[in-house]
C-alpha cells in the first residue's frame, strides 16, 4: 500500500472515531491556550487544566501576569513540574507581549518561537488552534504512530512533521494532529501494545515493525536498538 493510501485510511478511521475532537487544554482566548500548552510539557493535560483555573484567576491577561513575580506564578504551577523555569518563561513572555505586541499573541510562528520557552510544536498548536492558521503540531505521540504506521521514518521530529503535511490536506490538520493524540492515548501506547490487533497498527505497520516491537515490548526505536543489543549480548554468551 502507498503511503497516500495509507493516509486516506488512516484519516477516515480517525475522522469516524473522532469527528469532532476536542482541545484538550480548557482556554478562554489565545494568552490562556499559549500559557496552558507551555505547561503542559511533561505533564499532563488532566494537570494543567486543573492548574490554569487558579492561575488566570489572579492574571488573565499578559499585562496581569507581567506583574506578578516568577515566585507567585511558580508557587499557582508548582504541581505541573519543572515550575521553576515554566514559572520563569511565563512572566517573561508576558512582559515581551506587553513590551512588543501590545499585550496580544502574535499572529507568527516565527514571532511565538522568539519568546522564552516557546518551541515550534507550542508555537504551532496556537496557530492552529487560537488562530485557525495550517499547522501541524506533531508531539511525541504523533512522532510515534507516524514512523509505527509507515508514514515518516521517524528519524525527527521535523522530518515527522514535514512528512504529515505531505500526506494529508491542509484542511484537516487541526482536526487530525488531535485525532492522532487521542487514538494513541487510547488504542496506541508507547508499550505492550499488541499491533496485530489494533485497529490501524494491524494493517498499516510492517511485518517487520511488529515483530520489532513484540520483541522490544513495545516503544519507539531506542527500544528497539536496545532490544537488538540484548539479544547479541545474550548471543554472544551463549558462544562463549
């Protein structure tokens, strides 16, 4: 099967699961959702949006938050962890919000990407999602079912990503690098993961890959390279 093809059904098992998903991240306007995706990494979405209500509740604009001190804001996101630097990275976009924008999220990637502890992937979920602008965020579990369906090699990210926007329409990006998040969440972990049975892995992954992963017990390719490894070494002993 062609990649193309894989994509077109890849797209329509996601869009019957999830025709309409939802963001994750519960926001008000494009401050909260850029605040909310910044503490979201490595921690959980559940976390974050149990956090952020407190947070906004004392600053909901960037002009509020520019005026509280990086130890109140860590002490309001202490619990999404790494706090410290996400504590930060919070007052100090904001005060570059107020200082160059007027208060207001850029329109930009290039212009998020510029503010502390904005990366792309936090850059492109606001432009699609606050903005409706074409982008493809592409996290780590997006980055994992690409290369375990056969869609990109997985050797990065950025080529993960350039490899998605290729395959499908502009038009369904937002949609679906949210649909893919979900279905891995829910039918698609990172590890002991049966592929034969799951409902895109049975058919869209290589022989080659299930086999991999059976044997790794599941994960990306470092589990597998270490897998390999173990298995020379156990081999090795064996001969010796």
């Amino acid at each position: 099967m062609k990649r193309t093809e894989k994509a077109a059904r890849i797209l329509e098992i996601l869009d019957e699961l999830y025709p309409e998903p939802a963001i994750p991240l519960r926001h008000r306007d494009p401050f909260s959702l850029l605040v909310a995706v910044l503490l979201s990494a490595q921690c959980t979405d559940d976390r974050v949006n149990k956090v952020t209500p407190g947070l906004f509740a004392e600053a909901s604009t960037a002009a509020q938050m520019a005026r509280l001190s990086a130890s109140r804001i860590e002490t309001l996101i202490r619990s999404c962890g790494l706090a410290p630097s996400k504590a930060r990275n919070i007052r100090a976009l904001s005060g570059i919000l107020v200082q160059q924008h007027g208060g207001l999220v850029p329109r930009s990637c290039e212009a998020l990407e510029a503010l502390p502890g904005v990366g792309h992937k936090t850059a492109s979920v606001v432009m699609v999602q606050a903005f409706g602008e074409p982008a493809f965020p592409v996290d780590t579990h997006i980055h994992r079912l690409a290369a375990r369906w056969g869609l990109s090699d997985g050797r990065s990210v950025e080529r993960t990503e350039g490899h998605l926007k290729r395959l499908f329409p502009r038009d369904v990006w937002a949609r679906l690098h949210l649909s893919i998040i979900y279905f891995g969440r829910e039918y698609c972990p990172a590890r002991g993961h049966d592929l034969s049975t799951c409902p895109i892995c049975s058919w869209a992954a290589s022989k080659k890959r299930i086999v991999e992963e059976v044997r790794a017990g599941g994960g990306g390719p470092a589990s597998r390279r270490k897998a390999v490894r173990e298995k020379k070494v156990a081999r090795s002993a064996r001969h010796s």
